[in-house]
C-alpha cells in the first residue's frame, strides 16, 4: 500500500514539474515575442507566426494531452 502512495505523490510531483516548466517555456516566448506589437504590420505578422510556433513546442515538449491551448493565447 505504502507504495501506491509514494507512485502517487510521485506522479502528481512530475505533472507539477512539468506545468512548471511549461509555464515558464510560454513565459520566454511571451518575453521574446512581446515586441510583435511594435514592429510595422508585415513585421508583426512573421513575428506573431514565430511566436506561435515557440508556444507549439512549449506545448509540444511539456503539454501532452488534448487540451484546447488556443484559448490560453
């Protein structure tokens, strides 16, 4: 029994972990791509698409799962 417990709270620790990083993953996409706003409209265009991309293999690396994350953005 006690290791059912200890697989448990490991489990839950390595999802926390992980949402961890995936957060700080889209906070430096965030960082990186905040100047999108500045940039003339075909400047902001590429820059949004890149910042998509850098969001997708946040998503990729640490989301799993199906979640709808477009409507985080």
């Amino acid at each position: 029994m006690n290791s059912l417990v200890l697989l448990v709270v490991l489990l839950v620790g390595v999802a926390v972990s992980r949402a961890d990083r995936m957060q700080e993953c889209l906070d430096a996409c965030e960082v990186k791509y905040r100047q999108c706003l500045a940039c003339p409209e075909t400047e902001n265009t590429m820059c949004k698409a890149n910042k998509k991309l850098c969001n997708d293999s946040c998503w990729g690396l640490y989301g799993g799962g199906d979640e709808d994350y477009e409507d985080v953005f």
